[in-house]
C-alpha cells in the first residue's frame, strides 16, 4: 500500500544510515518532507493544510544556511502514522500557497537537517534551476548574478509578501535567549 | 470539448494492449518498445524496468484491462483472453486467480466482463471453474467471519453473476439467498444485521432477477415476499440524524436499504430490465451453457458477536434532478426510484471506496465509467456521489482530503466539463443551504475552501450577493463566513482578502492578532507581568521567574483571586514571549511548563489558565485551538477541564462558531485515542505474557514474568483511569448541551418565539453527529445516559435526539 515506504522517491543523502536501516525507519516514521513550498508561506498555513490529514506534532521550517530564512521546504511531523500516510498519499501533488507541493516520508528529523544544503545557503536544486521562480528568491543560481540587478529595480524584488518568520530575532534567538 | 476527448483517445490508443490482434506479449521477456528508446545515463534504468514487464507483469495487465479499449467485439475480446490465459494456467494459475477476483471487486463496473471471462475458462476447462468457485467460497467465508462487509457484499455479488456465466447453477444461488434472508428471522437480534444481509441480497438482485424470474419464479416470490414482509416491520425513526438535508427539499433523502427496495420493485414491474450493465455473457450464451456448472456448498453466516459491528444504516444523498441539467442531458437521468440510478451509483462508489490507496488511478476508473456509459449523465452522477461521500454522516468513510484530492484530479483529466458541473452543484447546494444540517454545512464550507484554494481563490462571489441581504447568524451568511476564515488561513490573509469583492468584505475575519492584557500600565499586575517578561527574554533561571510571579500583590483580596491573577499574568507573558509563530509559541510553553504546572493544581487555576488562553487568542481561533490541544498533551490541563470551560466560562466561545466544536471534537478523539492506545499496550503485554507461561520451565523467565505483571497492573490502573475519564468527558458534554437546549426551549415558549433559530438547529445537529459517531462508546453508558442525561423532565423535543440514536443501535 502506500505506506510501503520503499517507494519514496526522496532520500537523505547526506544520513550515514545502512540502506536497510534507513528503510526500517520510514516504515516507522511519522515525519514527512514537504518540499516546493514558496518562501513565503507560513507555518501557520502549513499547520493549518497538514491537520487536515491528522494531529500535527510539530513543524519545523526549512532555512537558508545563512540568511536564516524559509528556503522553501519543511518537515511536518504527526503523532500518528496513519495520519502521516493520509498525508503523502492526498497532499502530495495538490497546492498550498498555489504551488504544487511534494510530500514524502522522512527518515526523522535531526538538529541541523532545517538547512538548506545548496552553495548559496538555500536548496540544491535553487542553485540550479533556470527559470525565474518569484516565490522562491527570483532566479536560479546560475542565472542570479546576472540577472538579478535587472529585476531588482522594476520588479520591487524581495517586495512583494514579507517573511514572518525570519531567524535573527526568531526561533534560534529565542532558543537563545532562554537558556537557562 | 472535442480537445480533451481526442487527447485521452489518442493517449489511450497508445496505452492499451489490443488484445485480439496484436503480438499480445513477449514470453521471453524481450523488449517490445516500438520507439526504439535507448536507456541513457542516471535514471534509465527506471524506464528500462517499465518496458521489461515479466510474463506474469503482462498477464496481470491483459485482465486488468480487458474491456477497457470499446474497439471489437467485447465477447470476442474475452474469447480470446482465455485462449491467452489458459496454457499459462500451469504456471501462473494463483496470480491469475487472484487478479481475476481482484478485478471484479476494484472494476466494479466491468464485474460481468470477468463473470464472462470465469465462463469461458470454466467453458475451455472445468476443473479452472471449479477451483474458482471454491476460492470465492473460502473468501466469501473468511469475509464473513471477520465482518469484512463490504466483501461479503461484492463475493455475493459475483456468485451471483457467475450463474449467467453459467459458472454456478441457478438452484445454489436460490439457497444462498434464502441462508441470507433467514437472518431476518433470528429473533431479537439487531436491526443492523438484518438490514446489512437483506441489503446485499437486494443488491445482488439486479444482476440475476431476470433468470430468476424466467427459470425459478416461484423461489423468487417467495423470496420477495420474505424481503418485503421484513422491509415492512423494520423502523426509521434514525433517519433525521443520517440525513444531510432536513427536508424533502430539494430532493427526498431516504434510507438506503428502503429506496433499493423501492427500486428493485420497480426493475421487476419492468421485467428485470436496466440499461447499465455490461452482460458480455449474453451472446454467448449457448457456448457457456454447454459448460459444466459448480454448485455451491452451504454457506453458514456466524452468528451475532460483540465483536460485529455492522455497518451504521445510511441515506442516499441526492442533489440533482432532471431540471437541474441542461436540457439535452436532463431527460436522460435515471429517475430517483429507477434501478439504473442505484446501479450507476453503486459503481462509482464501488470504485471510490476500493481505491483509497490512489487517488489518480480511482479518477482514471471513473473517466472510464463516464465514457462508457456516455449516454447517462454519469459525471454529474459522479460529483453528486462524491458530495454524498464528504456529507456522510455521523463520518465519511475516509479522509475528507481523499474525496478533496480525487475531485481535483477529476477536474485535471475532465477539464472542460466537470469544473463546469461542480461550479453547477455548488450554486444548487448554497442556495439550499436553509434545509442542511449543520455539520454537512461545515463540511461543505471544508471542502468549498480547500477547493478554492487549489484554484487560485477563483470564485464569481457577486452571484451570490442576494446572501448579504439575509441575517448575519443566516446560514447563507455563515457559510460564506466559514469558508472565508478557511481561505484566509489557507492562504495568507493578506492575500485572500484583496481577492474578496468590496461588498463581502465585512463577512471577512479579521486577520489573526493576539491580545496581551498586561501591555498597558493601569491594569492590575501590570508590573508582575513586566519584569515576567523582560527576565523570560533575560535568559534568568526558572526559580528566580517563579519569585518574580509570586511577588503578585493584589491587597486584600482572596487567596482565590491571587492565583486568578498569577495564573492570567502567567500565562500571558508565556503566550506573549512565544507570539511569533506557532512553533515559537510551542518551544514557550514547553520551556515554562514546570512553572504552569505548579500553579494549576485545582480545576478552578486550570479555568483561569483555558480563560487567559481564550484572552490572549480572541483573534486567532487556530492558535487557540492548537494551544488548547498542547496544553493537554503537555498534561497541563485535563479534558473535563477543557469542556467545564467551553460551557461554564464567562469567556467560552460562541456556541455556533466553528472554534467551539473543534475543541469539543478534540477533546472526544484525544480521550477516545488514549484510552484505546492504553488498552491495546495491555492487550499485547497480556499476550506476551501467556507467551512466557508457556515456557515457564526457564529459570531467567521468571523475573521478566515478574515485571510483566507489574507493567500489567500499571495499565490496568490506567485504563480504568483512562475510561473514567472518557465517561465524565462524554456525558458532562451531553448533559450541558442538553441543558442548554432545554433553557433555550423554555425561554422561547415563555415568550412565545419560535424555537427553531440557528444556534438551536446548530447544537442539535452537532450534538447528535457526535452521539452516532461515538455511539459505541455511548452505547457503553447507556443507562447513564438515559438516567442523567435525557431523563424525565426533558423537554420532549430533546428526548427526539435520544430515540434517533437508539434507533441506530
């Protein structure tokens, strides 16, 4: 059936798992990636899209390494499986925010996993893609340096929907700052 | 139009095996791919795998798809799958079997092309018919010992069909209906397992009523007569809890089991006659009845259990007529009572439920099954199934976003047609919206918004500006609120609300916001609150926090008023830290969990906490709800608290607002799934355990033993725990609803108004959705139920919602 996890096109590369274990944990998991997201949509919408499927444990945004800001992902975790699976079988392919997002198991989340692993700080495939994609920081990589100036002036780049979630006095600073 | 029915021509002529004439497959395996493609580089292999489909592969997709291209003769075309199929029965006989009978089951539809198919192989070679026939038999018997109902409907079925086949002789399937309708005679038995066995005999009818008639007509009377003297003792008195439309209007919504009655009288005043069915079997008929038939064993139906729960009676929703279509479709709509509308809509159901698992595949069966039966209007048929599947009550059969999912990818692959008859069905339900039961009413505004939200938000609201003129708590009014605060936190609010015309803009929430009562000096410990919240963000250990809040001074007042005061500044200043996002929120309430904790140890301080929330949150209902649920799972706060709150505080939320259910329904499944993990971690430790008695002879055993009996005794206490729970939880919620409804009918009579406003039609339906959908819990308490809850100075009117439920059980 659907939970046959086996299927599950997205894979962690950089978990130093045993392909058997890794296996093992997503039949086990309860955590989805969620992918193709726009930078601008909120937990708050992700939260209220993922209830839907079943109770949401928690939801943790994916950031860019160094801007500390949606980079278009995320994991959504449930306190059930059969919740989970509700999820990548119904979600995935349908829209949230207008875009066409991808939902796949995940092996679990670990501390480190909310960053984007790509050149720039974002995801791999934004350092490659060609087109111009607004929602998700303009150009791609290649085409960024060049063409971003342009844009910039008569597009209001970056102007549009503001970020409510950013990190500098976000997530991390409050971690920060509430240690004790 | 002709656009999109071309391209699906063409794709499917490419797609499908022809099987009469073509190479049908490759025994060896070898690659067959005309384009000659060249696997190249990463990812190749995927493709490669796709062509090289393995001889069983083929065999698979040759039954699966037999009947699919409409080029040929469809008997011709199973002729000569069996030709195919036959020498390979040595080797691949169970695989074949298997998805034979997996077929019938998911194709629906298409059930006689493999009737048909069984025929000619039992035709070509007996003892294939014969172990068939003894493979239904074991899954019919399995499927009826572990109550798997909807199998036993469809086995029924195919037996059924089979006897046209001539598979199954006639004279078996007579004594399999009588076995069925003896049910109906066990004395003092449920109506549930009554109905549920003369519903599946009913509806295997269609399929061989005509032969009946023709070859056995004195058994087939005596049959209907047994049916109709049960149909005519049974009660409905259920029916206005099932029933998504409180009247007849815009169309009568009756009980199953009674319209296919209805229905199935009528095909016998027509001679049998339907125009759905594909019966391969018929030009055939003289080849197959050459044929040896297999008569069945005696079928044995198990007795009643505590353990069978049959399925709960249901209604047919209907929301469209022949004035409702256009008008070169209307007139070919099958009337209410035909049997083709029960057929049609038997089929496309069929096909839904047995496809959960993919959503894609279920909408490509159903584009099948609208261009078959081109000449019916089946896709209007289909989206007022799917209608009837999201309305369902007391709750839809699976996940609401399964029924979502499919509308989408019927409106991707019927792009020209169905969006048009949704938007159709859409207008047809807002303008009813008077005659719908609340809870359907909610489930609409779920699914218009989730709709809408796939489509860019695009909807033509000006047609529906007669709205703005009805009252604000009209139903009209409250629906297009409902479905704008869904959008708003779909989308972004922003977003939404520049999308929403000028005029409908006062029906618009306002966008989340939080309300921190301690930001402005003047209130009472406004200081507190300050320095609370400058050493949260000072990073200062718990105990000093703790120190900073029990240096609250309110004067002469009660020591009761002193822990209002702490609790509210408290968890304000927790909730004030954490306004960002939700997981900020959450990291909050985790990080200062133990100084709540302390705080609320009576029911009174977790009131006082559940108000402040309600304070703080008076503006952001989805934030409300998910911190409500936390503080729960965070074991601050218990659910009975949760409901004295909703009911008894000055600051509970409104009775008809979407919020106010969703944390009463919450409440119902977090009890109802804790107590159920609990007795399911006991059930497999008890098991564990006999397992280990049986070896009692090791020596190291004995100690594991030893802790298996603690652990045991552990859970039961906490099941026991756990169920008291679900009994205060459970009933408290009933008897306050009821009381409330009660006070609201005595003030109307004493002032002689009428009764029936919206928040008394709101809590009734919501109130009795809840009974039914935990009516085996209910069930349970039953004495408590009648005795406390509904008990003699009710007010009648309410004493209704009590009958309606015990109706069902």
């Amino acid at each position: 059936m659907a939970s046959a996890p086996t299927l599950s096109n997205y894979r962690d590369h950089k978990a130093d798992i045993d392909p058997d274990d890794y296996q093992q944990l997503l039949v086990q998991s309860t955590t989805l990636y969620v992918g193709n997201l726009s930078f601008y949509t909120t937990e708050e919408q992700i939260y209220e899209l993922f209830s839907m499927a079943g109770d949401v444990k928690r939801v943790i945004m994916g950031l860019d390494r160094h801007k500390k800001t949606p980079c278009g992902f995320c994991f959504v975790e449930y306190y059930e499986k059969s919740a989970a699976s509700i999820a990548v079988k119904y979600i995935n392919g349908t829209k949230l925010d207008g875009r066409i997002v991808r939902t796949d198991w995940d092996a679990g989340f670990k501390e480190g996993r909310q960053y984007g692993r790509g050149r720039r700080g974002g995801q791999v495939r934004d350092d490659y893609r060609n087109d111009y994609d607004e929602e998700r920081g303009g150009f791609g990589g290649r085409h960024q340096q060049i063409r971003d100036a342009e844009y910039e002036d008569d597009r209001g780049f970056g102007g549009g929907r503001r970020h409510r979630f950013s990190e500098p006095g976000g997530k991390k600073d409050l971690s920060e700052s509430m240690e004790t | 139009m002709s656009t999109w029915r071309d391209r699906d021509e063409r794709k499917r002529g490419r797609d499908d095996y022809d099987v009469p004439d073509g190479p049908p497959y490759s025994k060896r395996g070898r690659r067959s791919d005309p384009s000659g493609y060249r696997g190249r580089g990463g990812g190749a292999w995927k493709d490669e795998r796709k062509v090289e489909l393995s001889t069983e592969e083929k065999l698979v997709s040759l039954i699966e798809r037999v009947g699919n291209d409409t080029k040929g003769l469809l008997e011709n075309t199973i002729q000569s799958l069996a030709d195919i199929l036959i020498p390979e029965m040595d080797e691949y006989k169970d695989k074949i079997m298997q998805t034979i009978m997996r077929c019938a089951r998911e194709y629906s539809e298409k059930m006689s092309i493999y009737s048909t198919l069984v025929g000619a192989l039992n035709m070509k070679k007996s003892d294939i018919g014969e172990e068939f026939v003894d493979l239904l038999i074991e899954d019919l018997k399995s499927a009826l010992t572990m109550n798997k109902f909807l199998s036993v409907k469809s086995l029924v079925r195919f037996l059924s069909d089979l006897t046209n086949a001539r598979v199954v002789p006639l004279s078996s399937i007579v004594s399999l209906y009588d076995t069925l309708i003896t049910v109906t005679y066990e004395p003092g038995i449920s109506q549930l397992r009554s109905d549920w066995y003369t519903y599946v005999l009913l509806s295997s009818l269609p399929w061989v009523g005509g032969e009946l008639q023709q070859k056995r007509q004195v058994e087939l009377d005596r049959l209907l007569s047994a049916i109709g003297g049960y149909m005519s003792k049974r009660t409905t008195n259920y029916l206005p809890a099932l029933q998504s439309w409180q009247s007849d209007r815009p169309y009568p919504q009756r009980d199953q089991l009674d319209l296919l009655w209805s229905q199935v009288l009528k095909m016998k005043e027509e001679g049998w006659k339907e125009g759905v069915l594909v019966r391969p079997y018929a030009p055939l008929e003289s080849e197959l009845s050459s044929a040896y038939g297999h008569p069945l064993p005696n079928i044995i139906i198990p007795g009643h259990t505590l353990d069978s729960a049959y399925p709960l009676p249901s209604t047919v929703f209907r929301c469209i007529g022949e004035s409702d279509l256009p008008p070169h479709v209307g007139p070919s709509l099958p009337q209410s009572e035909s049997i083709n509308r029960y057929l049609i809509t038997d089929i496309i159901s069929s096909i839904i439920n047995s496809h959960t698992g993919n959503r894609k595949a279920c909408a490509h069966q159903l584009n099948v099954v609208i261009e078959r039966l081109h000449h019916l209007p089946v896709e209007y048929m289909t989206a007022e199934v799917l209608f009837g599947f999201i309305f369902t009550l007391p709750v839809p059969p699976h996940s609401l976003l399964y029924y979502g999912s499919l509308t989408i990818e019927l409106c991707k692959l019927r792009p020209a047609t169905y969006p048009v008859i949704l938007t159709q069905l859409i207008d047809i339900l807002f303008s009813q919206l008077d005659h719908i039961n609340f809870v359907v009413a909610e489930r609409f505004a779920w699914w218009f918004s989730y709709h809408l939200s796939n489509y860019g938000y695009h909807w033509d609201w000006s047609k529906w500006v007669w709205c703005l003129q009805c009252a604000p708590d009209s139903p009209p009014c409250w629906f297009v609120k409902q479905v704008f605060e869904r959008c708003s936190r779909l989308g972004s609010h922003e977003v939404f609300s520049e999308l929403v015309p000028d005029d409908f803009k006062p029906l618009l929430t306002p966008p989340n916001d939080s309300y921190y009562l301690y930001a402005e000096d003047g209130v009472q410990g406004f200081e507190v609150a300050k320095q609370l919240v400058e050493s949260m963000k000072a990073k200062v250990p718990l105990e000093r926090l703790k120190e900073v809040l029990d240096g609250t001074d309110i004067g002469n007042n009660s020591e009761e008023q002193l822990l209002e005061l702490k609790v509210s500044i408290l968890t304000h200043c927790i909730l004030h830290i954490g306004d960002k996002t939700i997981s900020h929120c959450f990291t909050a309430l985790h990080k200062f969990r133990s100084l709540l904790l302390e705080l609320l140890e009576t029911e009174n301080a977790k009131l006082y906490c559940l108000s402040a929330v309600g304070e703080f949150f008076e503006e952001n209902t989805q934030l409300h709800c998910l911190v409500i649920d936390r503080l729960v799972r965070q074991e601050l706060i218990d659910n009975g608290s949760i409901i004295k709150w909703c009911f008894t505080s000055s600051n509970h939320p409104d009775f008809t607002s979407r919020l106010f259910w969703d944390i009463l329904r919450s409440s119902f499944s977090r009890v109802n799934k804790s107590l159920l993990q609990c007795e399911k971690e006991l059930e497999e430790i008890k098991e564990k355990l006999q397992k280990t008695t049986g070896l009692d002879e090791l020596v190291d055993g004995t100690e594991d033993k030893q802790e298996l009996e603690w652990k045991i005794q552990e859970l039961e206490e906490k099941v026991e725990e756990r169920s008291t729970e679900q009994k205060e939880v459970f009933l408290s919620t009933c008897r306050y609803l009821i009381e409330s409804l009660c006070s609201h009918l005595s003030t109307c009579d004493e002032e002689g108004t009428d009764y029936e406003t919206t928040w008394y039609t709101c809590i009734t339906d919501n109130t009795r959705q809840l009974l039914i959908q935990y009516h085996t819990v209910y069930r349970q308490y039953s004495y408590s139920l009648e005795s406390d809850c509904f008990g003699g100075g009710v007010d009648l009117r309410v004493q209704e919602i009590y009958k309606q439920f015990q109706g069902i059980l």
